[in-house]
C-alpha cells in the first residue's frame, strides 16, 4: 500500500503530506479544488503521468523485485518524481529511468480512469477461469503444468524439424559444397609447421653457391695444421686445444658440405610452388592448423548431411508425439474450463446486476495452441464489443472482473485508483459501485474521487480537498467533519438539516 505521500509546489498546491490507511481512500470537495491534480500527482511519483510540481513523493510497503536496478530489498521504498528543469526520478534515492520506474509500479498499480483493456486481456480472463476451477478440482494445475512441459518442447522439436527441412532444400548444394572444400584442402594435403620447414629449405637454397664457396676458401686452412703442428711442438707447447679445435672446425664444414650437397636433389621451383600453395591455404583459412580445423568441421558436417533423413524422421516421430500429448492435454484443460464458464458467467452478471449493468456475455473459440492453451475467451456487454460501451461502463465491468479476481486473492492486490468512477450515476447505481469497491477494498488500497455520498460514506478514510485564498489544501476528516461533507455533497453549500441527518444515517450504517 502506498503508506505516505507529500507534494510540493504543484499549481495551487504548496506543500501537503497525507498519511495514508489500507481500504477504500476518499476524496472529496468542490468543482475546482484540485482533486484530479491531486490524483495525477501521486500518479506522476511512479512515472505513469508527468506534472509540474517540484517534488512528488510517495512511500510505500511494496514486495519489489527491483535488484537488477541496485536497488535493495527494504520493508519500504520511496517513490521520487523531482522536477527542476526537468524531470528526474528515483526509488529510495537510487536515480532511475521513467521507464524503470513505471514498469516497476505497474505492478502494483491500476489506473482506472484510463480505457486499459488489460483487464480483459485473455491470460488474465483465463487465470479468474482456472482459480475457479482449482477450487473445485485441483487436477487443473497438474494438467497445465503437464501441458506447459509438453508444449515447450514440442516447439523445441517443431523448430528443429523445420531447420532441418530447409536444411534438406538446400541438401545437394550443401553436399557438394562440403565436398568441394573437403577435397581442396586434401588436394593440397598440409602438414602442420610444413611452411615454416619450406622457408628454412628456401633459405638454405638461397645461399647454397655462396656458402660452398666461402667453404671451399675455408678449407685451405687445413693444409696449414701441419705447419702449425710444428711450431708448437718447437715451442714445447701441448697441442691437443689445436687438435681439438681443428676437428671441430673440420667436422663443421664437413656437415655443412653434406647438408648443401644434399640440397643438389631438390628441386627449387617445386619449393616455391609448395610454399605459394600453403600461403593461399593462410590466407582463406588464417594458418594451416585452422584449414585442418576447418575441413574436420566439413567432413563432420557431410556426415550430418549423410544421416539427416535419419535424423529427421527421428524429429518427426517426437513431434508427431507430442503433438498428440499437447492436443490432448489442451483438450482436457479446455473441457474443464467450459465446464465452468457458465457459473463464471453467472457470477459476473451478479457483480453487473449490482452495477446496474446488462448481462455479459462469455464464449470460449478455439485458438492457435499457446502457453496457456488453446482457448481464448471472449467477453461482451449486452452483445456489444468492449470497444463500443460507454466509458462508465467499461470501468464498472472492470470493477466486476476485479471483484472476480479478488474472490482468490491471497494477499494485498496493490493499489486501484479511480477518478469519479460515480459521476453522473443515480443514487442506486452509485450505492451498487460503492458495495462493490468496498468489497475490493478488502484486497486493494483504492483511492477513488467521489461526488456522491454513497461511497464517500463509505470510505475507510476521507479526505477534503478544498481552496481558501486560491491554495489548495489537503485535510483528512473525523466523523463530525464526514457528516458535514456528505451533507454538502447532498445539498450543496446550503446545507440543510435533513441532508445532515441522511448523511450522519449513511456514515453510521458503514462505519460499524
């Protein structure tokens, strides 16, 4: 419930707070006193209006599931709406878009003044059909939830069937289109750290001539080590460092004289070609490791193309199952559900009768399977479409669908705000709307304006809204005050004794 609200600097409004009670929350007053400013103000601190006052804010003891926001889990949250240049929102002091801030209140919040037809919308009209029934057979639930499963992943199968039928139209391109790249690489037949073997191969070739020949000066070298023997030995020196040191150098260029020799039988232009080859492999595939890679995922693909009629008449028989299943359990789901329209039907035009309202009408028609079935309900006022009824009596046929819904309610339903959902109604049909908001009231905190005295004294808390110097005030009334109201309402600002007397008559009657 929405347990305080302050306003600041709103038009005729300097400053107001109200403390607020759970039920059915009243405002009255005069034509032009600012009741509907009021109402559109604390709209306007959860983002579902706009306003120019300088600060709208409402607290309220609300379950919000608001984490992904940052915002924490608290017993109360604070709904902001400052306007300097413009509008700036947020929950418990965390900035917040209006967006945000909207989609979080809506779920808690109704509007009733506006033409919302969500109350009418089929998953909501389908949830007041299967409470119904829950109450009376619990099998729906396990049958929905059933259907619901089997449902799921008959759309998973029915989406993989359908990939693989387009697959198939395309089967013979594919096919050949796998093979082709399959082939291409094999045709080449890569080696891993093959090119960088290539390159050493052309280095080497390379500089093969010059390198035989700065070995064959080298080695002249070698019919000197005598001579140097010699001297050594004349200079009492051991030589076994020479020794060793000409062996290595001989054994060096012996290697080097092999390894170019063996060089003679390849055949460079083979080399090169080798080496161009495997440098257009890198560039399509990014390395040779990649087009190995790449034409393992073909071969694996062809496979799958190979096996694909297998695989689809796998899918085929699981669809065609569950199928049956989805079919049969949406069958039971909606036999159930027929089976109930009818008291649901009488239920409502009870509620309409005391809204003085003609009799709805209720049918079921089949509908493309979705999660919640097959079913779709329909619902007319005295045959006429939702569309074309007057705008007094959508809201008292919304008021009747709540009254529906609120017959299973578990908890608190959030927050109905009604702007003169009475006007222009005779006495009885304003008493048959207020029995009804009352009867809701035990579910939803409802603020409503209210022009007439059957529900103003009805109200679990009553506020008058009044202007003395062309500001407007906001002041909550006890019983003796209430009974002044409700006679004004009555007679105008000339009150008179019987009014007084009628309204002290109503306020006692509903307020016991």
């Amino acid at each position: 419930m929405i347990e305080r609200f302050y306003l600041k600097d709103y038009l005729s409004f300097k400053e107001i707070e109200l403390n607020l009670k759970g039920g059915l929350v009243v405002f009255t007053g005069p034509s032009g006193s600012g009741k509907s400013l009021l109402m559109s103000s604390i709209l306007s601190s959860f983002g579902t209006t706009t306003c120019d006052a300088s600060l709208c804010e409402s607290v309220v003891s609300w379950e919000l599931d608001a984490d992904e926001y940052g915002i924490e889990s608290d017993d109360v949250y604070i709904f902001k709406h400052l306007k300097k240049e413009k509008s700036r929102y947020f929950i418990n002091n965390q900035s917040i878009s209006k967006k945000v801030i909207k989609s979080l209140s809506l779920n808690y919040l109704k509007h009733l003044s506006l033409r919302d037809f969500s109350d009418f919308e089929n998953e909501n009209l389908l949830s007041i059909l299967d409470k119904r029934i829950e109450k009376k057979n619990h099998k729906i639930n396990k049958l929905k939830d059933e259907y619901k499963e089997a449902f799921l992943e008959h759309k998973k199968v029915k989406k993989e069937l359908l990939a693989i039928e387009d697959e198939q139209k395309k089967i013979v391109e594919l096919k050949e289109f796998a093979a082709f790249e399959i082939k291409k690489i094999e045709d080449i037949n890569p080696k891993i750290s093959e090119d960088e073997e290539l390159l050493e191969i052309k280095k080497e070739l390379s500089k093969k001539e010059k390198a035989l020949e700065a070995i064959s000066k080298a080695n002249v070298v070698f019919e000197y080590e005598h001579n140097v023997f010699n001297a050594l030995e004349l200079l009492n020196v051991e030589n076994s460092f020479f020794s060793d040191t000409m062996n290595e150098l001989r054994a060096i260029m012996e290697s080097a004289q092999e390894k170019f020799n063996a060089l003679d039988e390849i055949d460079i232009e083979e080399i090169l070609n080798r080496i161009e080859e495997l440098s257009d492999l890198k560039r399509r595939y990014g390395s040779i490791e990649e087009a190995l890679s790449y034409k393992q995922q073909k071969i694996l693909e062809l496979q799958k193309y190979e096996n694909i009629e297998i695989t689809k008449g796998d899918l085929q028989s699981r669809e065609t199952t569950l199928y049956k299943k989805v079919k049969d359990l949406a069958c039971n789901i909606s036999n159930l559900r027929h089976n109930e329209l009818k008291s649901l039907k009488d239920n409502l035009n009870e509620y309409l009768k005391e809204l003085y309202l003609r009799d709805a009408q209720l049918e079921i028609s089949d509908i493309e399977y979705g999660i919640s079935g097959k079913d779709k309900v329909d619902i007319k006022l005295n045959a006429t479409d939702l569309q074309k009824v007057s705008t007094g009596e959508f809201n008292r046929l919304r008021l009747a669908i709540l009254a529906l819904k609120s017959e299973f309610m578990s908890k608190n339903g959030g927050v109905l705000m009604l702007d003169e959902i009475d006007a222009n109604l005779s006495g009885e049909e304003s008493m048959s709307v207020a029995k009804v908001l009352k009867e809701l009231s035990k579910h939803f905190q409802i603020f409503v304006i209210s022009h007439q005295p059957q529900l103003t004294s009805m109200g679990d808390q009553h506020f008058l809204v009044h202007k003395k110097s062309d500001e407007s005030y906001v002041t909550e009334l006890g019983f003796d005050e209430r009974v002044d109201e409700i006679a004004r309402i009555i007679s105008g600002e000339s009150i008179t004794q019987e009014a007084r007397e009628f309204a002290k008559e109503l306020l006692n009657l509903h307020t016991k």
